[in-house]
C-alpha cells in the first residue's frame, strides 16, 4: 500500500477519534434536565367530582385547581385573614346591601380565556339555578332575588350585575356580615363560563373538562386510582414551587401508614388514623417531622328537645354533666385536643375563653334527674350511620357513662340514607357528629345549628325565640364589637340556661411529613383538604 494512502487512513481515524471525544464533551452535551419537584400524599376516597357546587366536603381539588374572589389566608395556626384574592379590591354600601367587586385584568383559565365579571355572573347563578342542584346554596341565598331563583320562578339572579369587564356587582336581600368571609369558602369558587357549558355534565368529572384560574391544572384523573394536578405554568401570583401534586386512593389508614414510612408517600395525615400518634409522637424518626394545627371545629352531641325526656331541661343538664369529656379525649384521642365549653371553637371570630366549662358530676347528674322525675333513670337511643367504626367507639364509651346515672342507651346504627333523612325529619333522637369551620364567623355555627330554619333539621328542635330571633338580628349587625357581644350572650343561653347540646372537645390535627417536604401548613380551620402552593419539596 502507497505511504499516502496509509498516512490518509490513518488521519481519517484520527479525526473519527477526536470527534467522538469532542462529541462526549460536557460543552456540547444537552443540559442536564431539572428534577420535577412532585409531592405525593394520600385520600381515603375518591372525591367523585371536582364542581365544587357539588359536593361539601371534597374540597382538595377545588382549593388548588380555582380561586375566589376573597381567600381566607392561614396566618398562624388556626387563624386566618381575609385577603383579596381574583377581586383586588371591594366597596360596600353604606347600608351594607351592594357589594361591588373590582377584579384583577389579565387573569387567565386553564383555558387561556381571560376572567371577567361575567365568569363571576355565570358561576353564582350556575350555583343558585335549581337546574345545578348545587348543595352549597346557603353560602348565596342572601342575595337580592335567589330564592326566586331556586324556586325556579325567576330565569336570573336579579341582585348579581355585571357593570364592565371587570366590575361585577352583588345586591342582597337584607345586610348580612359574613357576606364576604361566605365568598372565601370553597364553595366561592370561580368559574368560566364557555368552559364549564361546553363541559356539561363532563365538568369537575373529566380532567380535560375542568378549568379553573388556579396555581394548579387537573392533569389526569383514574378513579379511585390517583389524581394528578400540574403546576399552572401562567398563575397570576407565579408559578407554584411544585411541579405536580399526586394523590393517590388509598381507603386503608394502615397501609397509607406503611406507605408513609417506606417513602412512597410524602404526607401521613394523622385524621385517618389516630391510633397511629403515639407512635410518631415517641419516634426519633418522626416526632420533629409532625405539623400540627388546631382544628377550628369542635366535637358535639346534639339533644332533641322534642323528644320526652329531653324536653326536660333538667335532663338535658344531666346528660351534659354525665359525660367525662376529658378522658374520651385522653382514651379515644389521644389527648391531642382541648374539652370544649360552649358553640364557638379556638380561632373563632366570637370564641369566649371566660366560659365556665361543664363539669363532669355524676351527683349533680342522678340529683337532676330525681328532680325531673327520673329517679330510676329512663331508656334512650343514640343513633348513628353504620360503618363509623370510630364513632361507635365514641357512643359505646358514652353509652357506659350514661349507664352510671341508670340512662340505659342503645346504639341504633343506620344506612346513610336513612340516617340524614331521619334528621332533616327532626326525629334522630341523639347523635355526635363534629363541625368545621367553613368561614370564619360565629354564624358559621350558631345559626347553622340553633336558626329556627335549621333546628328543626338538625334533630334538635330547638325553639328559644329569643335567642332565634337574635341569631336572625346577628346576621345584620355591621358593628362586630356589637355583634360578638351578642353571639357571647347567645352562646351562654343556649349551652348553659337551655342545655340544647353537649359540647365535647376542639381537637388538634396532625400531619407526619417527610423530611423534604417543606413550609407546610395545616389550613387555619384543621381542614385535611388544602392549597398546596406554598409547599415546596427538597432532595
């Protein structure tokens, strides 16, 4: 072979060399692609749907994938402010009837549409209209003209006013002072209009037909599977932290827990299973790793008052005395709480610290008791929906207490049906059941419960007018020094002279999370479902 043609063969292998080393090269290699920051946690249930008008207690979807016109912002635990939210800013007439919301321009929907007042229009009628069969409506029916429209009898909402694009404007009724602290609930959600139309009955159902102007996007949906949100790369406060949020359908509480442990998941919430808190309370593991707040709720028996004996006032003051509050707490809840002493929980605007307490009195009890003529006692029923194995714990401790002032009670376990329709009845004798604040307001309570429109339904029969028509007057007072002050006088009334319920405990919610989970709060109110935009995760 030529010595040129060797010395070529030789170059060309040389150059095929060089250019595979300069091809591995770190400058010409593609960067790097970050790591999406992805934090996964856990849902007993699926929620079924994410149309917020819906449902009244899936609220996991709806406080990231929209937003209001008002958000209630965690400021500490169990405290929250009201800051503008799509609204930048509001005026309220003097006589506290018009309500004229200013929202912010250049606000975008999933969809890419711009929000605008009439998005605001279309998602409150949506919510009145009888059509919708929205479960949320008392958050609204103070406006001027809804109960025409969920009687039907009227085709709009005469009180909402769209003035511009961005100026919307809100008549009600009557005053009512929580009004805005109603719009910052879940239930205050915003629409678009042309996505949730086009949608029909797909909206809050199909991933891809579910459109919010919130921090996050719902990116897939596999029921009872998992649910995935993708950080909305266009939020009008920033992109989240996060890059995708997965919640997985995990029904049992031990296996989340396994899961929690071996990492698969990145937050354990304590709600589902408290037993679990002594252990990561005593663990050199967890214990610095669990975030608590306190739920701004509280634990209850109720007591119908249209039923004999409860009539009675003084057997309704025997039942409150019968029952050791503090050691259900200790023994069924780990202590993780505080026993209650009226209606109105820490954290509460109206929560009156000075209230006495009930103390727990077997004497005082069966003395009551003698004086209404029960000497012997009497038989009673306690009901409750099957399936509540936490619960029923809770009626069988009772159920033992009761026993010792010679109360017998039986436990009446009922399908869910037949159990609510019992209750709007007025005939559920006696019940527990617990409440969260949806808004930060004593009416959020006071007349949820002892209203003359919702005593009845509630199994409670209450019928103090007094007190009744205070509660009505409550909700007009724009001064709040004057309304607390009557909500406290109120509170008493019920609790104390009247007996209408046994308040039991406040409990504290608590989360495990892993060491790379950071800033995570728990919602003001202790609610489990909340906003994940602040959270952010670290490797």
């Amino acid at each position: 072979m030529p010595v040129r043609k060797k010395w070529l063969i030789s170059f060309v292998i040389l150059l095929l060399i060089l250019s595979q080393l300069t091809g591995c090269s770190s400058s010409s290699a593609p960067p790097a692609q970050q790591k999406e920051k992805v934090i996964t946690i856990a849902k007993t249930s699926d929620p079924g749907t994410a149309d917020v008008q819906l449902t009244t207690e899936e609220y996991f979807i709806p406080l990231n994938i929209y937003d209001r016109l008002v958000e209630a912002v965690t400021i500490e635990p169990g405290k929250s402010e009201l800051q503008p939210g799509l609204a930048e800013k509001w005026d309220v007439s003097e006589d506290g009837l018009v309500y004229t919301f200013h929202l912010r321009k250049g606000v975008k929907f999933h969809n890419g549409e711009e929000l605008k007042a009439d998005d605001v229009l279309y998602t409150f009628d949506r919510m009145l209209d009888p059509k919708t069969k929205a479960l949320n409506t008392d958050f609204l029916n103070m406006i001027d003209g809804a109960q025409e429209r969920m009687d039907g009898t009227a085709d709009s909402t005469r009180g909402l006013k769209v003035i511009d694009d961005y100026t919307i404007q809100i008549t009600l009724a009557q005053p009512f002072a929580p009004f805005i602290a109603c719009l910052s609930t879940p239930a205050g959600s915003i629409y678009n209009r042309k996505a949730t139309e086009a949608a029909g009955q797909d909206f809050g159902v199909k991933a891809e037909a579910t459109v919010g102007t919130g921090p996050f996007v719902l990116s897939s949906w596999s029921y009872n599977d998992q649910i995935v949100l993708a950080a909305n790369p266009n939020y009008f406060k920033g992109k989240a932290d996060l890059d995708k949020i997965i919640a997985k359908i995990v029904p049992d509480a031990e296996t989340q827990r396994m899961m929690f442990e071996k990492g698969e998941i990145d937050v354990f919430d304590c709600d589902n299973a408290r037993s679990q808190i002594p252990y990561f309370k005593n663990s050199e593991k967890w214990k610095n790793q669990i975030v608590s707040g306190p739920r701004v709720g509280i634990y209850y028996y109720n007591i119908n008052q249209a039923i004999e004996p409860f009539d009675d006032v003084k057997v309704r003051k025997a039942m409150q005395r019968a029952i050791n509050k503090q050691l259900l707490l200790d023994t069924l809840y780990n202590g993780t709480g505080t026993v209650a002493k009226g209606i109105l929980p820490p954290g509460l605007i109206g929560y009156n610290p000075n209230l006495p307490g009930i103390p727990y009195d077997i004497e005082a009890a069966k003395s009551l008791l003698t004086e209404a003529g029960y000497p012997n006692g009497f038989q009673m029923q306690i009901s409750q929906t099957v399936d509540s194995p936490n619960t029923l714990k809770l009626n069988e401790a009772v159920q033992a207490m009761l026993n010792d002032i010679s109360v017998k009670a039986e436990i009446v376990q009922m399908d869910e049906a037949a159990w609510f329709g019992t209750r709007r009845e007025g005939k559920l004798p006696m019940y527990t059941s617990d409440w969260s604040a949806d808004f930060n307001d004593p009416d959020n309570f006071m007349y949820t419960f002892f209203s003359k429109q919702n005593s009845k339904v509630r199994s409670f029969n209450y019928n103090n007018e007094y007190v009744q028509e205070g509660l009505e007057k409550a909700r007009a007072i724009t001064d709040q020094n004057e309304r607390i002050a009557l909500y406290n006088e109120l509170e008493k009334i019920i609790v104390y002279d009247d007996a209408a319920w046994i308040p039991l405990f406040h409990l504290d919610h608590l989360f495990v999370v892993q060491p790379r989970v950071k800033n995570f709060k728990v919602s003001w109110n202790g609610w489990s479902d909340m906003p994940y935009y602040e959270v952010k995760v670290e490797e």
